[in-house]
C-alpha cells in the first residue's frame, strides 16, 4: 500500500516591520478606514534591507524542521512555491538548501502565485505517496512588497510579506494529505500580473518608465472569480476525500481579503468559528498565507489529532485548489538541533564549496576534467 504523507512540522516567519494602514494613508489617498472595511486588513508586515523571500523562507524551515525534528540532511526534496523569487534563476530553493545544509535534498521553485502553496503541498504528497521520496520541505514565501506599486492605493494595501512551511513525512496510517483539487484559467491571466521582466517584455528602461515591474490587478474582476472558485474547490475536494462539509472541523483559506473569506464561508454554509481568519494581523502574504494561518490554528491549539481540514487558495494564473488533510500527531518532542554553532558550519560549509569551486577553476582554467 502506497504510504501517506503526513504534515509533521509546520514554521513561519514574518519581517519585523509593520505598516499599518495609518501608515498607508500617508502615502497614498487612503484612510484605516477603507481599507478595514473593503478588505479587513489592519496592518502587514513587510520585508527590510536584510530581508528577502530566502532569508523568511529559511527561517520558516528550520523553525518546522525542529518541530518534526528532522535534520536537515534527512530532508529529500525542497519544494519553494513563490511568485517573488530572489532571482528568475537560481531557484530560491537552492538557496534555502544551501542555507540549511540539506546537503541529500534536490530542490525546486514552483509558480502558482496564491494557490502556490496548495499546489506544492499536493506535488509533494504525490511524491511521497509514490514512494519516491519520504521526507520533503514544503516552503510558501513571498515577498511582494518588492513587486508592488507603493503609488497605486488599488494594490498597496493589499499585501504583506512573510514565508511558512511545512515538513511532509511517510507513514503508513491513514492521515496527511488525503485528497486535492488544482485548477486553473489562463484566459484570466491578465486579472492580476506583473507584465514585464519575463521573455515577454525583458527589463528596459521603458517598461520602467511603464511601471510594467509592478502587480497590475482588476480587482473587481478577482473578487467576483475568487468567491466562486473558493466554494467550488471545496466542495470539490471534499468529495474527492469521501467526506461531506459536515466532517470538516477546521478550513484554511488563503488570506485575501475578509469579504471574500465571508462570502465563501456562506457559501458552504460554515460557520466562522470552523475558519481562521488572520489577515487583519498579515494583509495577503500570497503562498504564504496558508502555512501561516496553519502555525497560528496549532499555536491556539484550534487543530486536534484526527481533525479534518481544508486548505482551499486562489490567485494569479488564474490558479485555485483545495487539500483536505487528517490531522495527525501528537508527534515527537521538538528539538533543539539549530544552535548558532550549527549555523556557522552551515555558513562555513557553503563558503568552503564555493572557494573549492575557484580552486577547481584556477587548476582546470579552460580545461575539463577528465572523468
Ligand atoms: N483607498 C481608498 N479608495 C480606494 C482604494 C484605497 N486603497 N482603492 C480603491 N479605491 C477606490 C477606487 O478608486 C474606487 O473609486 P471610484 O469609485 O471613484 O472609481 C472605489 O474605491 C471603489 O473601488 P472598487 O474597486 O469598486 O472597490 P471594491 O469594493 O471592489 O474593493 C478591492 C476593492 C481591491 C478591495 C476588492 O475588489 C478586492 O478585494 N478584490 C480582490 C483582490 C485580491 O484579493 N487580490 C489578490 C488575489 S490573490
């Protein structure tokens, strides 16, 4: 029997800024206001100088790393879903491989924008069931306050930053991830992007000029698909896990907007007590969303062994899904495995590879070893 994929460490990580909406109103024609009442979102926390999506992911992974209490070099494979990687290459997953010292695991970016976290949470169970793999990293973070038009008041107090993830492992019993849903239409596309410095239209100084780098969105237009995507996916995998609304105890949106939440709460006829709602504290963290709400459900002990949840997410693409997972644990105690002195080896290891590499280079010059 194929094993599954249980959730055995979870880990966030937010800058240490906040903006709050009086912030906002500062610098662009807004008021707490509006803002609380069209979107329920009281303040966000955004990215500093040192901060970056690697630097809030890496910490978010070693932080679900300690609760699985897993070493780094047992973890298989990295999966970093992001729209604001740190490059278009390297993918941002090898660098928090290398941050971590997960020196067995291969890596990878996946793009699905705010349903990015479903989707990577559903490959990487996919692959744990298919017995190719048993422990992966599943990592959501963005940082979009890098790609967001600070001038445009239809945008700016939206989003937020901030990474979570979560460790999957193996196991035999019932539980894990049991059932997903991903979907998409493309015809949406231009809804909600970020037009420029892709193949499309390279980086030059007129699309600059264009502000083409900035997330451009039809709000509206996101509204009106999102509340229906987010009942449909639902229902949808629900019924793919064999299970009706009535066994969920617990769903786990994606972050946007309050209104939106509300609205496909009504939908399924759930009442609020059965769903987390944080984006007051974080605006929309994107992928992150998911894992974060998650973190904050377990730290307010709203998540029992046997429980069964929803995740269900929306964005960009268009791209939107839903997971149903069985609750598991209690789990084993957490460890402290990340003292400073295992951080300066990581550190250290990473800068002994990379001087190797020039020593390589120095000897070979335009030469190639011979294998
Ligand atoms: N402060 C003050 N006024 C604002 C504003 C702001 N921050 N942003 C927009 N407005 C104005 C608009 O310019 C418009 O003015 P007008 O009527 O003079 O043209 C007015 O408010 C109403 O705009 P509208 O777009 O109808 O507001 P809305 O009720 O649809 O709310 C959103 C706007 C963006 C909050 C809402 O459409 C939404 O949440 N959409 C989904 C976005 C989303 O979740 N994106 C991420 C998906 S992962």
């Amino acid at each position: 029997m194929s094993p599954y994929a249980h959730i055995t460490g979870w880990g966030m990580c937010v800058p240490q800024r906040v903006v709050t909406n009086e912030d906002l109103s500062k610098q662009v024609d807004t008021s707490d206001e509006w803002i609380r009442e069209r979107t329920g979102i009281r303040e966000r926390h955004i990215a500093g100088a040192e901060e970056s999506t690697a630097t809030l992911a890496t910490e978010a992974a070693l932080n679900a790393l300690r609760v699985a209490n897993l070493s780094p070099d047992e973890v298989d494979l990295i999966v970093v879903s992001t729209s604001s990687p740190e490059h278009i290459f390297p993918a941002t997953a090898c660098l928090v491989q290398d941050r971590i010292g997960a020196t067995k695991a291969g890596a990878f970016d996946l793009l699905a924008a705010c349903s990015g976290f479903i989707y990577a949470l559903n490959m990487a169970s996919q692959a744990i069931r298919s017995g190719s793999v048993k422990n992966v990293l599943v990592i959501g973070s963005d940082t979009l306050s890098r790609l967001t038009d600070w001038e445009d008041r239809n945008t700016c107090v939206l989003f937020g930053d901030g990474a979570g993830a979560f460790v999957l492992q193996a196991g035999e019993e019932l539980g894990g991830v049991v059932s997903a849903v991903m979907r998409s239409d493309g015809s949406g596309g231009d809804s909600l992007s970020v037009p420029a410095g892709g193949s499309r239209l390279p980086a030059s100084a007129e699309t600059v000029l264009n502000r083409q780098h900035y997330i451009h969105m039809n709000g509206r237009e996101v509204y009106r698909f999102a509340t229906r995507v987010m009942v449909q996916a639902t229902k949808e995998a629900v019924g793919k896990a064999d299970l009706t609304l009535d066994d969920i105890q617990l769903v786990i949106p994606h972050q946007a907007n309050q209104r939106i939440l509300e609205a496909a709460l009504r939908g399924l006829d759930i009442p609020p007590e059965r769903c987390i709602s944080n984006v007051e504290r974080y605006g929309n963290t994107s992928t992150a969303s998911i894992p974060i709400a998650a973190c904050e459900a377990i730290q307010q002990g709203r998540l029992q062994s046997g429980d069964w949840i929803v995740f269900v997410g929306f964005g960009a693409g268009l791209t939107w899904g839903a997971a149903v997972v069985k609750w598991t644990g209690p789990f084993l105690p957490h460890r402290e495995i990340y003292p400073a002195s295992y951080r300066a080896w990581i550190k250290l290891r990473s800068s002994l590879l990379r001087w190797l590499r020039r020593v390589e280079g120095w000897i070979w010059g335009r030469k190639f070893p011979e294998i």
